[in-house]
C-alpha cells in the first residue's frame, strides 16, 4: 500500500478542493488503495517545511509554497510567491521533478490539477465540475457583484466559510475524502459541516456590522484593524460591499497562531489598480499574488504588523 503525505493550504477553499481533487486523481490513475495522511499548512512568519514531515512514499504540496526537499514528489502552485527564497526558486528551475507545475497564470490552484490530470495523466474531472467551477470563482475572486460575494447563498460559499473560519483545529482534512466524491450541496449537509454553518452565518452577519464601525476609507484605499477580534476569517468582499468607490483594502487580523496583514483590491472596481500587492507583500515576508497578498507575522509581532499596515495603506493611498 502506497503511503501518501498530502500537504496542502489550510483554512482555504482553493486549498481543499485542490486536495480533494488530488486525492481522487491519485487514487483513479495510480493507487486506488493508497492511505492518505494530510497536513493543512498556515502561512507564518516562521519557515513551514519541518524536519520530518514528508514521510510518505509519495509526499505531495498542493496550493502551497515549494520545498526543495529531495522527497518531495508532486507539487502544484499557482501564486506570484511560491518560493520562499531565490535559492528555492533557482532549485525548481533547475531541477523540475516530471511532477511538479507550477502555473501563476491559473486563478486557482484547483483548475491547474485538473487541467494537468486531464492533459498528463488522462483524468476524467467531469464528476468535479461543480467543485473546479467554485475553485475558480472564489479564488479568483470571480463573483458578478459583491452582494453575491457576501450573502453566502450557495452550497460552495457555505462551505469556503466554514472550511476558512470553523472553530475546530483538522476540519478541512476531514473535509478533503468526502469532497472528493461528494457533491457540494451534499457537503454541507454532512453532520459535522452542518453544525458550523449556523453559528458561523451569525458571526459572518456580525462582522459586516464591525467593518462598517471600523473601516476607514480614505483616498480609494480601506483600511480597518479587527486584530481585537476573533475575525481572522472574515470574508474578504465585504469591505468593497460597504465602500465600492475604494479600489484597495488593507486589514490587520490576528489568531493563536499568527498576527496577518492582509492586502485586496476591489474585483469590481480596478480601472486604477496599477499596485501588485504581491511584490508589495514580499518587501516584509509575505507574498500572495499580484490582486491578492498577506504578510505573517509571529502572534507577539502584533505591534510591527500594524506599523507595516499603516505604512503599506500610506503606499496605496499616495
């Protein structure tokens, strides 16, 4: 039995579904037995790839940066910042695995697995339509208008809010096997998807009030510190619902884990956006991708991720 370390972006849609999408290919196209063990990772300021992690057979990054580890057999990314140094980027060039794609031009991580496994590997993805179609559509940010983007009314919005924001640590690892051959509606459906929804809906409609109380827009750039709350997960439009004039965002959040600055620009409004948030982000050890970028920084840093807020909002404003 092939044993299969799956790494993949944690508290993601695009991250999930990137993993579930892999792990039916895997198992249609190579091993249909195959034991799969996941490992959701987080952007932090501290190095992600631990000693020890890949420990499978097959040891597989999907929707996350690169590691140049020799036992690293399959990676899948599709972000401006994919590498965490020159000398990682250099290593891919290379010495490309026959497995590793790497496609910044894809909108999501999903669509690049699917789009390979058909191409390479001859994959059926037409039993995840559904799922690649979503992938596409909100991480990249592809809603016809924000009101879509907030009121969280489709099965696969509902289930990019609880995979992001449920309170309870391993949730989109259980997700990732039943999504791989469920249909969203089904998914929310599921006892232990359910029992979040709720509670989670509440908070989402809270937290369109608190951004209303705390954003300041100014000079097309919003800027709102919620580092106070547990609000780390909040969806990323409402800002542009409530301020459709600005053309950016920057918001500082915090966690157990990390202190983030998160940097947007307004999908409906970006006839002036020339500001690639991600090259801005890489400046302070971060990244993302050119409309799209965060910064982590450690849980005690809270004070430096607000000055690097305050400053990047200085940048976009001038």
């Amino acid at each position: 039995m092939t044993s299969v370390r799956l790494c993949f972006h944690d508290r993601c849609f695009d991250g999930t579904a990137s993993a579930a999408l892999f792990y039916r290919f895997y198992r249609e196209r190579f091993d249909s037995s195959a034991e799969f063990h996941f490992s959701g990772m987080t952007h932090r300021a501290a190095h992600p790839w631990e000693g020890g992690l890949f420990d499978g057979d097959e040891n597989v990054i999907v929707d996350f940066k690169y590691s140049n580890s020799p036992k690293l057999t399959w990676w899948f990314d599709h972000h401006q910042s994919a590498f965490l140094t020159p000398e990682d980027a250099r290593h891919f060039r290379e010495h490309p695995g026959p497995h590793m794609f790497y496609e910044p031009d894809y909108r999501s991580c999903t669509k690049l697995i699917a789009t390979v496994a058909k191409e390479k590997f001859g994959f059926d993805a037409r039993p995840l339509e559904d799922l690649i179609h979503w992938g596409d559509i909100i991480d990249g940010a592809q809603y016809p208008t924000p009101q879509a983007a907030v009121e969280i009314a489709e099965p696969a919005t509902q289930l990019a809010l609880v995979i992001e924001a449920a309170p309870e640590d391993g949730l989109p690892a259980r997700i990732i096997p039943e999504l791989a051959y469920r249909s969203l509606p089904e998914m929310i459906q599921l006892p232990f998807v359910a029992k979040h929804l709720g509670p989670l809906l509440e908070r989402h409609r809270r937290s369109i009030e608190i951004l209303g109380q705390r954003a300041e827009a100014r000079d097309n750039v919003i800027f709102f510190d919620v580092s106070d709350l547990d609000l780390e997960g909040y969806n990323k439009f409402i800002p542009y619902l409530l301020h459709p004039e600005c053309v950016y965002s920057v918001s500082v959040s915090a966690s157990a884990v990390r202190a983030k600055v998160s940097l947007g620009t307004n999908p409906w409004n970006q006839a002036s956006a020339d500001k690639n948030l991600a090259s801005l982000a890489e400046k302070f050890g971060g990244g993302g991708h050119p409309r799209v970028a965060a910064i982590s920084f450690d849980p005690g840093d809270l004070p430096r991720a607000r000055e690097v807020a305050r400053e990047l909002t200085a940048v976009l404003r001038a």
